[in-house]
C-alpha cells in the first residue's frame, strides 16, 4: 500500500461494518479498503462490527470491537436474512454506547448500519458519513426477504430520513448515486470506486509458471482448458446463467473444466444438484471458500476468467483481483462491468447461455489474442486504484466536515 496520505481528518472515526468481518467478500475489501487509508492517515478509528469473521491484518490506529455474541445466531449469510435483522437490532444499543462515551465526531456508517446512525444523530454530535453499497429498499424487494408493501414503504421511508440527515453520502454505481440525488443536495453526495486499491497488493505479483503447474496437478486441472468463477452464489450473480450456458462448452472443448470458488454449504449443494440435472456434473468443480492468496493462483492459473452477473448492481469487486491476475475475462454486458472493462479489455457478451458460451469458446479457442496486454490491463487499474480511494474520501469528509467545530 502507498504511504500518500489525504489532507486533514477527522481526529476520530466510529466505523459501523454490519457484517461478519472479515471474510472474503467485496464489502468487506472495501471496507478494509477504507481502514487502510484511514490508517496510512494516521487516524484513530474504533470498527464496531459482528462477533463473526475473521481478525484481518492490524492496521496502526484501526481498532475491531465485536458485538458480543446472541445465543442461536453462530453465523449471518449474505444477503437478508432474519439472523442479520436480528444482529442489526442487537447492534443499535451498543452504537449507542460507543457514541456516549464520546470523542467521535464522523461516524462512518455502511449499509444498513447508516439507518441506526441516522435514528440515533439527534441524540449525539457526530457528523454522519452514509457508505451507500446499494439501494435497500430496492435490495430488500428483488431478494424477495420483505414482500408486504407496507413493510417495503417503512424501510423507504427510514432510508430517505437517513439520506436527509446524512452530512454526506458515498455511492460506488451510477444507481445508488441517481438515488440518493432524489433526496440530497449535489454537494452531498460523492462518488468514488470504493475497491479498486486490492490489485495493487496483487497485480506486481506474477506467480512463477511452477506454482501455477503445480496448483493445476494438485487439482487434477494439468492439460484441461478451465474456466474459473470466484465468488459468492447469490442470485444476481449469475451462476445459473453460466451453468446454462457449459453444457455447449463442453460439447465442443470435452476436457474442459470449470472451477467454482465460493458459496455456502447449501448453495453449494443446490449447484452440484443443477450441475448432475444438466450432465455437467463431472466437469464443474465446486471447491467451496478458498483463502484470497489460493484463489488469485487459481485466477492466474486459469485460461479464462468469467463474470455472468445478471443485475446492474455495483461493480463486483471480484472484476478487480480478475483484471490484477492478468487471465482473459468473459464478463455479461451490463453497465457495472463496463465501469471497469470494454471492448479492448474483456470480451463483453449479452446476458445469454448462448452468448457466454459463445464467448468462452472465443478465448479457450485462443481468440483473445486481440484483447489488451495483460500487464496494460493490471497496470490501468492499479494506477487508478490508490488516487480514486484517496479523492473519495478526501471530498466525502471534507463535504460531511466542512461545517463542522
């Protein structure tokens, strides 16, 4: 990481991650992201955070505090759940008593955890900062957790008060930041990409080609053409997309592979069970969570790299460490990939079995030959990636401070 530093901070930080923390997901790269150049700052930030996870790296002046744990709840999945809605409950009392002890004056608040922080702001001086990843309401109604009008009416209600007393919103995608334009001034909201730092860390690093062969025999992958997927299985990933669309792959490469990095037990098991339905069973592999440093050796190692999403959400945080491993990307044509790749870069194809499978034909046939050079690709990126987060932060807390004592 660079050790460049933003113009003056806030003196203290209470930073609300609603999350287990830390795990291999992209909310919590770009809330480490976030701590990482608050830390090369020199700030002091308490992160108040579920009693899930795992202790990342100690930053310098970044400390975790865990809510303690609730009897029946051992783990929140992704996505909403009750468990989540449970531990957020759980959580608004132990906010406030970080904020009565004092001494914060931004509370750096992401997701729902924004919600609490807005209802408890009249009670407290604090400056709010909204880390706005997605529209709930919106998130709430495609996933299906909340289908009475009623309750989907009061959960947009609390998230235009929040939006209200927001000093300032940070949005990472052009829909976050049309809505929170609906509510709040221009110069209350500010853009930034709130991941691209992680290739750094990574896209100088090359593994040595031994490294590579021997992850490929350890997991029976030498002499296969293997596509690779990392990351999580929530619908709006588009992992049934991508299952439609292997059986004409392998139809017309039959060694070929696919590797699947990532979900949970059961979604795990519902995927073996579509794989079995479809007859691609022996050619999908479905290794489960792997530590980022395997996975970005089996980014490396693979001959394509693929990103079905099929909602225009963010940009997947996952595209990031793919462009940083070098690897050809098959990705959907959605407005979030295009923020990070085009047509020079990835091989851009509509949300279709047959389009994807068309295009990973293209590059497992070696017709990437046309696409960017790796390294430009990595090295575009990277350059990018330290001054975004620094000019985002720099211009959200000085648009949430600039009236401040």
């Amino acid at each position: 990481m660079r050790s460049e530093t933003l113009p003056s901070m806030p003196p203290r930080i209470l930073f609300l991650a609603p999350q287990p923390y830390f795990r291999l997901r992209g909310i919590c790269i770009a809330h480490q992201i976030c701590l990482e150049v608050f830390s090369a700052r020199g700030e002091r930030v308490d992160v108040l955070t579920f009693p899930f996870g795992e202790d990342p790296e100690p930053l310098p002046g970044v400390r975790i505090l865990r809510l303690p744990a609730l009897p029946g709840v051992r783990d929140v999945p992704i996505g909403p759940s009750k468990r989540k809605l449970i531990m957020d409950l759980w959580s608004l009392p132990w906010i406030a008593g970080r904020l009565w002890s004092g001494g914060y004056r931004f509370v750096h608040a992401c997701e729902e955890s924004a919600i609490l922080a807005a209802l408890l702001k009249p009670f407290f001086r604090f400056r709010l900062v909204y880390d706005m990843d997605d529209v709930l309401s919106l998130r709430l109604r495609r996933s299906g957790f909340l289908r009475r009008r009623t309750l989907l009416r009061w959960v947009a209600a609390l998230e235009r008060l929040t939006l209200r007393r927001a000093d300032v919103v940070v949005t990472n995608s052009r829909e976050t930041r049309r809505f929170a334009l609906r509510v709040c001034a221009p110069g209350r909201v500010v853009f930034y990409d709130h991941a691209p730092a992680m290739p750094s860390a990574f896209s100088g690093h090359r593994a040595p080609p031994e490294e590579l062969d021997a992850l490929r025999r350890r997991w029976d992958l030498a002499g296969r053409k293997f596509v690779l997927y990392a990351g999580n299985l929530e619908p709006y990933q588009g992992v049934d997309l991508l299952m439609d669309a292997l059986p004409a792959v392998f139809r017309s490469l039959p060694g070929a592979v696919c590797v699947v990095i990532g979900g949970q037990e059961e979604q795990i098991a519902a995927l073996r069970r579509r794989c079995a339905a479809l007859g691609t069973g022996d050619s999908v592999r479905c290794l489960g969570p792997r530590p980022f440093p395997e996975t970005f050796l089996f980014m490396q190692a693979a001959d394509v790299l693929v990103s079905p999403m099929t909602q225009k959400k963010a940009v997947p945080m996952k595209l990031y460490a793919y462009v940083g491993s070098g690897t050809p990307i098959v990705a959907t044509d959605l407005p979030n990939h295009k923020e990070l790749l085009d047509a020079g870069s990835a091989v851009l194809v509509p949300p279709r079995p047959d389009a994807l499978a068309e295009g990973l034909l293209r590059i497992l046939s070696g017709g990437g030959a046309g696409l960017r050079s790796r390294e430009s690709s990595r090295d575009r990126v990277a350059t990018s990636a330290w001054e975004s987060a620094r000019r985002g932060l720099e211009a959200a807390y000085s648009a949430a401070g600039a009236d401040a004592s």
